[in-house]
C-alpha cells in the first residue's frame, strides 16, 4: 500500500474540508487539525496515488479559491 498526507494551512479551513468531502474516494480521510486540513490518502500502486493526489490538489485549489471569493464577496458591501 502506498500513502501520502497532505497538510494545507487556510483560512476557513472546516469549510473547505467539508466542500471536498463529496469527491474523497474510500481510502482517503480528511480532516480538520488545528486549523490545518490534513488529508490522508492509500493507494494500492504509485501511480493511483500519484493521480489521486494530483486530483485532490487540484479540487483543493478550486475550493480554497471558490470559498475565498464568496468570502471577498460577502466583505463587500452591494447596495
């Protein structure tokens, strides 16, 4: 079995976590650690954690930069 963690510092980290929720497959488990999302992910070969990884890296970025948007948005008075 092959494994990596991922540890990612954000702002509104329980957001972000929850958003990727949907997309973990059964041998990935995120969660959230002292403001960090730290993600845990098994793969039977190196190349299945290779693009495992490179997916969720992908779905992180999208997310951090979706909830950071919402948040610029909300910060913004419209009137």
């Amino acid at each position: 079995m092959r494994r990596a963690t991922i540890r990612t510092e954000l702002d509104d980290a329980d957001v972000v976590a929850a958003s990727l929720d949907p997309d973990n497959t059964p041998e990935m488990k995120t969660s959230v650690e002292d403001g960090e999302i730290v993600t845990h992910i098994e793969r039977e070969t190196i190349g299945g954690l290779q693009s495992t990884v490179d997916d969720y890296v992908v779905n992180l970025s999208v997310a951090a930069q979706t909830v950071q948007i919402a948040n610029d948005y909300n910060d913004t008075n419209y009137e």
